[in-house]
C-alpha cells in the first residue's frame, strides 16, 4: 500500500507505483486529499501516468494536528483491512506522519522514501515528520550518503538502505515531455529568473516577507522574475505594491515547473524537491531559508543557502548569474532509484 496526500509526494510515488505494476506486484494507492487544489493534485496524476488512487480520503486543509488526527481517523480502516505486507510512505508531510502511525499501531510494517534527511531545525514541522517516522519505520530507503550519516547517528543503520533519490527517476523519466512544455513562450519572458514562496517562516511573517519581497523587487530590475504564486502566499503579497517586471502567475503542474526550471537563470525558492531538481538540471538555486534538509544539493549541486537576508540573497545572486554551471549528479541519482526500492520490498515478502 502506498500512500500520497500532498504534491511533494505525487512526483516520489510516480516512479514507485510504476515499477509495482511493472513487477506485477499488487498494490493499493491512498491519496489522503491533504492538498486539493487541481494544479497541485489532479493534474499530477494526469502528467505522471500514476493510477487512479483506490482511495481519496479528501481530508483538506487544517491545522497540522487535526489534519493529522482526520488522516489517522480515515486510514485506520483501510489499513486495517487490507493490511498489506508493507505501507510505503514518502516524504515528510503529515500525510507521511498520519500514515506511518497508524500503520504501526495496527502491526503493518512501514518503508520510508526519503529517509534521513534533517535540517537539525525542529522549528520546521516537517523535520519533526521525518524524525518520528524514521524512527517507527521497518525500512529506510535513504536517498543519499548525508541521509545514511544522520540514520547512523541515531542508531537506525541497520534498517538503513541507500536507494537514490526517487525525484530524479521522476525527473530524467519526464524531462523531454516537460521541456516541451509552451508555458515560457506564453508567458513571453526570455531571460528570466523562477521565485516560489511557500513557507509559513516566509510568508506569515511581515518584516520577513517584506525583506524577501524588497530583496525580489531589486532582483527584478535587472532579470525578469517569474512568480508562480501558492494559495498561501497570494493573500500575503496583496499589499506589496509589485513592478510588472515580477510576473504573478497561478500555481503551475509537474511539467509546467521542470520548464520553467531548466530555461531559468536563477531559481529562488524555500522549496526542498526544487533543490534537487535544480542540481539535476543545471540551474543556480538560491534556497531562501537557513538550513536545508538537502545539504548533498550545497556540496555537490547547485544550491546556495541564503536565508531570508535581503543583502546575502543579493550578493549571492550577483556572484551565480552569470556563472556557467554544469549538471552534478551526486551518487545513485541515476533514475534507478524506484526499481531498488521495489526489489527490496518484494525480496522482503518472499
């Protein structure tokens, strides 16, 4: 049983779901509605050929410990009774968390996609996620070496696999069908440079986002910025007053953000799956936060960590945008990443 609820989780379960049914392992996909918005979910399911989910469980938006409680409500009876040989989740968002508890506590076993990463900032709700179901988790599918350190360091390595990152597989699987995508000639920009903003630390606060929003604007006046703007951000940026060389555009599918991506400058984002995704493709990535749970994307990528500081995101921006960078590929990025995971799993079952 696998199970999804939130878009970073559709592009992890793509490849997952597709190699079960290429192995001809049987297999149930829950999608727990944790977002609902159709250019986060529906037209995901579309891009990446994933099966209908056997289960859409619409649980919505909600504070992060009633949307937790509904999912584990709602899941309960479903694992319950199909009570699979193991329930695989992805990721780190409360989907991953609902899931994985209430798997446990019914005697299921759980693999974790994308175990072992930390940002070490427990501030971030997401590293709590990670933390508490890595620990509950039969199987870990580590996607990087960082990722086996910090499972070693809290006692996890024996249950510890180092797989690759499922993202890539999704990525070199759809790179050519996105690229082709028309979205960067609609929007009529040339040179350009791609901002997503998403997080509450960015967006809820004032003086924060103020800088962000200053840092962007000064950005903006010699490289145009494209803005696909999430449902959280929108109500937040009402008040600036944004020149039109910021274009605000809705929140983008799959392929409509690889093209943006691989024809942009620069990336600025407070996204975790865009820093992968920008090391894959070549592309500088200003990480507007303090830490990342992707340091590998720093060491061996193309990721420049530079907080929410309206002078280190401008200095950092002027160093990389004329810069040539060349696509580094850290170790087992390979595309292969779903087809070790599934032949783990299904060794395990024999």
């Amino acid at each position: 049983m696998i199970v999804a609820g939130a878009r970073p989780n559709f592009m992890k379960i793509a490849p997952i779901v597709a190699e079960l049914e290429k192995m001809q392992v049987k297999n149930t996909l829950v999608h727990t509605g944790q977002h609902y918005d159709q250019a986060m979910s529906d037209s995901f399911f579309e891009e990446l050929n994933i099966k209908l989910p056997d289960f859409n469980l619409n649980i919505g938006s909600d504070t992060h410990a009633r949307q937790t409680a509904k999912i584990m409500e709602a899941f309960e009876p479903i694992v319950t009774e199909f009570n699979p040989s193991f329930l695989v989740v992805v990721g780190d968002v409360n989907s991953t968390l609902a899931a994985a508890l209430t798997a446990v506590k019914v005697g299921v076993k759980v693999a974790h996609v994308e175990a072992g990463l930390r940002s070490f900032d427990k501030t971030m709700p997401e590293e709590i996620n990670r933390i508490v179901v890595d620990h509950i988790s039969d199987i870990l599918f580590a996607p990087s070496q960082d990722g086996v350190v910090n499972l070693k360091n809290e006692g996890l390595l024996n249950k510890t696999e180092l797989v690759g990152n499922v993202m890539v597989d999704t990525l070199t699987q759809h790179l050519n069908s996105a690229i082709k995508r028309p979205i960067v000639s609609e929007l009529g920009v040339d040179r350009y440079g791609l901002l997503t903003l998403h997080r509450p630390s960015n967006v809820d606060d004032k003086e924060v986002l103020k800088d962000l929003i200053e840092a962007i604007i000064e950005i903006s006046k010699t490289l145009q910025i494209v803005f696909p703007c999430h449902p959280r951000t929108k109500d937040k940026i009402k008040e600036f007053n944004l020149p039109k060389t910021i274009k605000v555009i809705d929140p983008v599918s799959y392929f409509d953000s690889i093209a943006l991506q691989s024809a942009a400058k620069v990336v600025l984002t407070d996204s975790g799956g865009m820093q992968e995704e920008c090391t894959i493709l070549g592309v500088p990535c200003l990480t507007l936060r303090d830490n990342t749970e992707r340091p590998i994307t720093v060491s061996e990528g193309t990721n420049f960590i530079v907080g929410n500081d309206k002078n280190k995101i401008l200095s950092t921006f002027n160093q990389v945008i004329n810069k040539e960078f060349k696509a580094s590929v850290p170790y087992l990025w390979d595309g292969q990443a779903s087809k070790r995971i599934v032949q783990s799993l299904v060794e395990k079952m024999e």
